[in-house]
C-alpha cells in the first residue's frame, strides 16, 4: 500500500456512524475496550466543534477516499506544562499495513506544527506490540510503566508510558 496516501481530516457528519460504531461493538476499538459507550456523545460532540476543541481533538484516518479509523488528543499535564495525549484506533482490515504508524506520525507533526505543545505522550498496553512498534518508530521513546493504571477486561492492568518532544521526530 501507498503509505503516501494516509491522510488525516477533520470529521464529517457522515463519519458519525464509524465512531459510533466503536462505541457500541464490542472490541472493534481492539484492545481499549471498556464496555459500552453513549453513542450519542459523538453527534453532541460533532455539533459543538466538530471534535476540534481547543485542547483535545480528533481526526478521520483516511486513504484515498476510504475511512481508516481516527486519531486523537486530550490534555495532561498541568497549568502552563500542559501537554497531550495522543491515541488512534483503525478497523481491523486497515491494521498491519503501516497506516497506524503513518496516521500517529502525521498526527504528531500536526500538534507540533499548529499547537505551541512540547511534549506528546501515548500510553498502551504491555501486550500491544504494533502500537509500541509504531510510536517507537515515530521517534517516541519508553519512559516507564504505570502499575495496575486501568481497569480493563477485568482486572487492573500495567500502562506502558511512551514520549516525544518537540524536535524529537525523526526529519525534522
Ligand atoms: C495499534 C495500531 C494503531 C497500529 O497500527 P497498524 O497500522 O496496525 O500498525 P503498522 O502496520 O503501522 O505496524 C507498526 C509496527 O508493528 C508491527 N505490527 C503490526 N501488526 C502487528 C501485530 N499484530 N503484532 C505485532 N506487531 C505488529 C509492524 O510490523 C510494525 O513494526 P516495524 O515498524 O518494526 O516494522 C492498530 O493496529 C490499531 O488501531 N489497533 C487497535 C487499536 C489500538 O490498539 N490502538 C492503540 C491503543 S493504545
């Protein structure tokens, strides 16, 4: 595949069914599965800012034409440190093809070209490997693990933290 052709956009109306969908299928948003969602948050959403809010945001993952998946971003951080947390999910048939690492690198160029940021971070599982790969990839480097951070399937479970400040990725 082109990886060229990994394109992040701003969410259109008919996207809403896609994101809804992650919200209600269980597991399709893979491993970040914490039960059901109010899917409707993502049509009250999309009408109050179209998902690009001044700290937090989301973008459609698309290649040529098609409907990858989203990215995302929340504050963390505090008072004048404020950084973002970045995350992505993809469907399934799109995973494994290099559009996650593409998707999450052009994310993190975007906040670093039109958001003043310093530091970006992502957190994920001990047992996800293609997104550890990917974002190690992208310039990101291991800072630690989070011990029994979340709640999921369960039990708690480990976070494994990764970073990247500005300047670290690699062409710039
Ligand atoms: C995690 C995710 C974003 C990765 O994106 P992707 O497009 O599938 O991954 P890529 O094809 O870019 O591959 C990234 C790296 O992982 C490797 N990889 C891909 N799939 C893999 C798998 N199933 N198991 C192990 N390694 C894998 C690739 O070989 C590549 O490694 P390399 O750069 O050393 O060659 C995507 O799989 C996804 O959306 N998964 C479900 C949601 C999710 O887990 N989100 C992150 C939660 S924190």
């Amino acid at each position: 595949m082109d990886i060229d052709a990994v394109e992040l956009r701003s969410v259109r109306e008919p996207d809403l069914d896609l994101l809804r969908r992650f919200d209600t299928e269980v597991g399709l948003i893979g491993p970040n599965w914490y039960g059901f969602r109010d899917a409707g948050r993502q049509r009250r959403r999309f009408e109050t800012d179209g998902f690009l809010g001044a700290e937090d945001g989301r973008l459609i993952v698309a290649v040529e034409d098609e409907v990858a998946g989203f990215v995302g971003w929340n504050p963390a951080g505090q008072g004048a440190g404020r950084y973002r947390s970045i995350g992505i999910a993809l469907l399934p048939e799109w995973r494994g093809k290099g559009v996650g690492t593409r998707a999450q690198q052009l994310l993190c160029r975007y906040l670093f070209t039109h958001t003043t940021v310093h530091r970006l971070e992502a957190g994920t599982q001990p047992e996800n490997e293609a997104e550890q790969r990917a974002l190690r990839r992208i310039g990101f480097r291991q800072e630690g693990v989070l011990r029994g951070a979340e709640f999921r399937d369960g039990g708690w479970r480990d976070i494994v933290v990764f970073g990247l400040l500005r300047g670290e990725q690699p062409g710039e």
